[in-house]
C-alpha cells in the first residue's frame, strides 16, 4: 500500500493514497462528526463524501489536513473558515473547493 506524509491538526503522519475521510478519521480518533479540512497550496477543500478514497478528490493532494466540528471554538490555524463553515452547511458535492483567501496570487 502507498503512503506518504502529511500534518493533520499539526501532527506529521503516514497517510495510506487510497484512505477515505471516515477511515482517517477512525484511526486517528476523531469524533464522528468532525469534517475533514484539506489544504494544498493555494486551494483549501472541504471533504463531504466520508466513503470516497482521498485519492479521487483535490483533498488527495493536500499535505496538511484539519478535522473541525460545528461549534468548535474558533480556530486560527485553519484559514478560510468562514468560506469553510459555508461550505459545511450547504454541500453540493463529493468536495467543495475554493482559493485560500490568505494567498496572494
């Protein structure tokens, strides 16, 4: 099985290529309803199929992952979150996907 690093909620871990959110979230413990975060470059994503293989989303390409759940206390790490909490109330998608706000392009 393929692996390779990434930083989930600041920890540097081996993450399997072909590893679902819920399976992510399982192994690490995560409460049930937290949403997986996924970030890479320029680009943040919010993951909102549990059961698709990272690997077939934009997620797949992340290198730093956070999990975030509803009424979690504001969180600093993690940018874009106001398009994030849009994103988690009104899926539309396996993923939603937007530009970081914080990136100057």
């Amino acid at each position: 099985m393929e692996t390779r690093w990434a930083t989930i909620d600041g920890v540097r871990v081996h993450v399997p290529e072909d590893i679902t959110a819920d399976e992510l979230r399982d192994r690490l413990h995560k409460p049930d309803d937290a949403v997986l975060i996924a970030v890479t470059g320029d680009l943040v994503a919010v993951v909102h199929e549990d059961d698709r293989p990272l690997s077939e989303l934009i997620a797949g390409c992340a290198n730093t992952y956070y999990f975030r759940r509803d009424g979690d206390v504001e969180r600093t790490d993690i940018p874009a979150i106001d398009e994030i909490e849009t994103a988690v109330t009104d899926p539309s998608q396996d993923e939603t996907t937007f530009q970081r706000p914080d990136v100057d392009r």
